[in-house]
C-alpha cells in the first residue's frame, strides 16, 4: 500500500534549473508528500478493525473501508491526469491536499451523523486528493535541481514512503484502537462504541488541521515549484489506448493482482495476528506488529534493487512471487494447527510479552510476505513498459488505473473470510490466504511469460513509484 505509482502527463523537457533556499524548501515539501499520502493510505488497516468492532460489521462489509479508497484510483486517475495537464504541479498539489483535509473533516462529520457511510466517503475523498498527488510528485522531484540527483531524489522520496506507510499503521494502532473496547473478551457496550468512534474522529479532525497548515506552507512556494515543474506535454495519451496491447491488459491486470493482494494481507493482519491460535495478543499490540510487514517491505525495496542490477527483473520477480506464493500456502497448510507452547517468550511492540507458540510461525509468515511484495509493483511496470505495443503514457496510465484492485480484491478475502467462518471458525482467516495466493501465482506466471516476449525501448518519459 506504500508508495503506490499513479499516471501522468508526458512531459517534453524540464524548466531551467536554479539552486537556492527557495529550491531546498519547496523539494523538502514535495518530498514530504510521500510521508503523507502513505501515512494516510496505511491508517486504514486500524481502521478496519476499529470500524468492524463500533459498527458490528461482517468482513465483506468491513473491506469496504479499502475499496472506498482504492476505487478512487479507478475513477480519479485520467481526471487527475487532465487536470495536472490544464493547471500545473503547484495547482495540483495544493487542490490534492485540499482533497485530503476535506477527506478527513467528511470522516470527523461521523461524529455527529454516526453513519459508516460517512466514514466510506471520506476514504474516497481523501483518496482522489492522494491520486492527484501521486500524479503530479513523482515527475516533478525528479525535475526539481540538478538533472544528475533526479535518482537520488526519487528513492530519498521512496524512503520517506516507507516511513509513512510504518508510522501510519503504528500511529493508527495508537489511537484508533486504545481503550477497552479492544480487550480482548470484553462485553462491548454503546458506550465503549461511542468512545472508540470519539478516537477515530479526533484523529482524523487532527489529520485535517495539520495538512490545512501544510497546504498553506506549500502555497506559499508554488511559484518555486512552478518554476522548477517539467514542462507539459501538449497531448497526453488516453490509458484506453493501451486496451490494444496484449502486454499492456497482461502487465496491468498483475498490477491490479498484486496491490489487490498486499492490501488484503495488510488490511488483515490485525483480524489474523490477534487470534488464539495465533500470537493471541490484544488488537491494539496486534497494531503495532502488523506494519512490520512495510519494515520489511522498505528493506526488500532496497535489497531489490540492488539485486536489480545483477538479475534480471523477469527472474527476480519470478523469485518474490514464488516466495509469496510459498509463504501464503504456509499460512493455509497451517489453518488447524494449534498453538503448542515451544517454552520461552517474545517482547512484542507496545511492551507487550507474548509465550512463543507455534502460532508464531504463520505469524511470522504473513508479515514476511512485504519482504516479497516490495519489487512487484515496479518490476511489473517496467516489465510491462518494455514489451507494451501501446505508448508508455498510455500504458503507464491503465496500470495506475489497475491500482483500484486493491478495493475489489479485499473485498473478495473479506466474502471469503465470511464464507469460511460458518464451516471453519477457528481458521477461516488462514485458508482465506488462498485469495493473495492465487493473485501472487498470476504474477508468477507473468513473469514467466514475460521472458520469451520482445523487448524494446520506452520511447516515452513514465515516472511510476515503486509500491
């Protein structure tokens, strides 16, 4: 769910570039944009399980939270990309944070409507602003000083991606699942419900007032980054052009696999890690364990791309699919397996001391899975690029359109989660596992697939982040 990549307007060249205070402070502000679209993007797995608890959802109803804001990056892409094209970076990015700020205050106004739509429209809003950012931060850090650092500037910009999808989950664990509505067999009561929906809608009233601040600061320099924005192109390529490329449907359906895949697995995980045969630990240390899953994924993105240079990207992907794959067929095999004590114990985050049990080892396995999520997304980008008879703006935007599987797919895992528990009720949350496996064997076979067809050039310029 970090760092996620998103359509953009072709551009014809850059501005001339000049150094400066002025220059150093708008490239931290732009840079800053990773932080906080993965920062907000990741503050949904708590509340997922924060909005189950207050509302007493089933797991179908509850994904609705992932495809209320992933469906944005379906609808929202060519607008954000036509309008990126009509008024420029600095336009767009302040109209983005607007989108964000009044994302989070529609989400505060369930405060006094108590509805869960409201919450579902606010993931929504917040997200169309996060898609007009994706669309126009990727290209302009690159564009922003000296054309040499172009490299440097995007994967400092990645790094503070990973950070903000970690501190996102950790924040949200924080807050959104604190008090005793989260205990574990606790008699919940209205009140405890109207409690836990006071912390959601505080946090999110917080979020608001903080990027407000931010939007104002980043307007103040919107005439440095205008002038430091690339050129616009004069045309832009639909993304339904691509729909003529076999490889372009092919490369964007993995796309569409394998985010829908990672968002289930993280939006999960909480569900996963807090049960008794499990870690059996309490919702909120659950919170805390759970976005070790984009640790890893920060460092494989690293691991990755050093391999990068010394493998081929068919193979590596073929590599981190299979492991996947593998590590989700664990988690199934291992559904009726019972929590033996193995003697000794672990320190968990939020200072808590859990007894090591078997359950630890799908445990672990799950959270593993980021290790091999972290290369896909721009692996399978790259991949596509290269083999698509489409032109790369028009390929590159269907992928980013295909970003919207991470709605549909958990929103799938959640109907099979809610299948499986009437027949397996201790380990439907296990062989629900078979929805991202199935997901990371098409990316296996993508990769496969990819290695006998022709290659050629990108011929033209497709800024993606990795995911």
């Amino acid at each position: 769910m970090a760092g996620m990549g998103a359509a953009q307007a072709p551009t014809t060249g850059a501005a001339p570039k000049t150094g400066g205070g002025g220059l150093i402070l708008a490239v931290v502000y732009v840079t800053a944009l990773f932080f906080i679209w993965a920062f907000v993007t990741n503050l949904i797995d708590p509340l997922v399980k924060s909005m189950k608890v207050i509302y007493t959802l089933t797991d179908f109803e509850t994904q609705l939270n992932q495809f209320a804001f992933f469906i944005a990056y379906g609808i929202m892409s060519i607008p954000s990309a036509a309008y990126l094209a009509k008024n420029g970076y600095a336009k767009s990015i302040v109209l983005g944070l607007s989108g964000i700020v009044l994302g989070c205050l529609i989400a505060w106004s369930t405060t006094f409507s108590h509805n869960f739509i409201t919450v579902l429209l606010g993931l929504f809003v917040a997200a169309s602003g996060i898609t007009l950012l994706q669309v126009a931060a990727n290209p302009l850090i690159a564009s922003m000083g000296d054309p040499k650092g172009s490299h440097f500037r995007l994967n400092l910009s990645q790094a503070f991606n990973s950070m903000g999808a970690y501190a996102g989950g950790i924040f949200g664990a924080s807050f959104l699942l604190k008090g005793p509505l989260f205990e574990k067999d606790v008699v919940v009561t209205e009140a405890m419900k109207a409690t836990g929906l006071g912390f959601v809608t505080n946090v999110y009233l917080l979020i608001a007032v903080i990027l407000a601040f931010f939007t104002l600061a980043v307007f103040l320099v919107r005439n440095t980054i205008t002038h430091h924005a690339p050129k616009m192109a004069e045309h832009a390529e639909s993304p339904f052009k691509a729909l003529q490329s076999k490889w372009a449907n092919l490369g964007s359906l993995g796309i569409f696999l394998y985010v829908g895949a990672e968002v289930c697995v993280i939006s999960g995980m909480i569900f996963f890690l807090e049960q008794k045969q499990i870690l059996n630990v309490p919702s909120q240390v659950a919170g805390f364990v759970g976005p070790i899953f984009m640790l890893f994924a920060m460092f494989g993105r690293f691991g990755g791309s050093v391999l990068l240079r010394y493998v081929k990207a068919t193979t590596m992907l073929g590599i981190v699919a299979a492991c996947a794959t593998g590590l989700c067929a664990l988690v199934i095999a291992t559904y009726h397996m019972p929590a033996t004590p193995l003697g000794g114990s672990v320190h968990l985050p939020g200072d808590y001391i859990a007894p090591l049990t078997m359950g630890f080892i799908p445990g672990i396995a799950a959270i593993l899975i980021g290790l091999f999520n972290s290369i896909m997304f721009p692996t399978i980008f790259t991949i596509t690029l290269e083999r698509s008879s489409a032109p790369a703006s028009a390929t590159s935007g269907l992928m980013c359109m295909a970003i919207c599987g991470g709605g549909f797919i958990s929103i799938v895992y959640g109907a099979t989660v809610d299948a499986f528990i009437h027949h397996f009720p201790v380990g439907a949350r296990s062989l629900a596992f078979i929805v991202p496996l199935i997901c990371y064997l098409y990316v296996l076979w993508f990769s496969f697939a990819a290695r006998g067809a022709k290659v050629h050039e990108i011929q033209e310029d497709a800024v993606a982040s990795g995911h």
